[in-house]
C-alpha cells in the first residue's frame, strides 16, 4: 500500500471512531435543529399576514416573547425578517418578512 492510500485508510477509521463517539451528541444536535426550523416556519406564517411585534408573534404562537425575540434575531440576521418601523405605542419593533422568505 502507498502512504496516501494507508493515510486515507486510518482517517476513515478515524471518522467511523468518531461518529460512534459522538452519536448521541450529534442526534441532539439534530432535533435542536429541526425543533428551532419548525419555530421558524411557524413564526413565519405569523408574519404572512403583516408585521408583528415581538409581543405580538409571542402571543399569536403561544411561546414565550424572550424565546420568539431569539428566532427573529436570527431570522434578521440571515435576512428572512426585517423591520417594518414601530408598533402605535413606539416601544417595540415591527417585523416583516422580506421579499426573499415571502
């Protein structure tokens, strides 16, 4: 055998040792993921009938504002929200789904 193939060899057997490592951290991280999608989508259909506040969503999905604030900093950040000025009292935020999400 080259070295090349004997180095491909052992880091694929390191891999195969890894993921058996790191089963069940990995299967966490993969229901946190689809579990904050689903909030995700669900925050959006929210918003298809017009900006909403952070107050506002929280009520709307029946989730606690401080968890809804997380997932639309989020969604501001890679550009699925933005903000659309400010509610009738000017204390909080308006948000939005961009033309990209819509």
């Amino acid at each position: 055998m080259t070295t090349t193939m004997e180095a491909k060899k052992k880091r694929t057997e390191m891999l195969v040792e890894m993921r058996k490592e790191h089963r069940d951290t990995v299967q966490k991280a993969q229901e946190l993921l689809k579990a904050q999608q689903s909030t995700r989508k669900v925050l959006e259909r929210a918003l298809t009938g017009g900006p909403h506040s952070v107050p506002q969503l929280a009520q709307a999905v029946n989730m606690p504002a401080h968890e809804v604030l997380w997932h639309v900093a989020g969604m501001k950040k890679y550009g699925i929200v933005a903000e659309a000025g400010t509610d009738e009292s000017g204390d909080y935020y308006l948000y939005r789904l961009t033309k990209e999400a819509a």
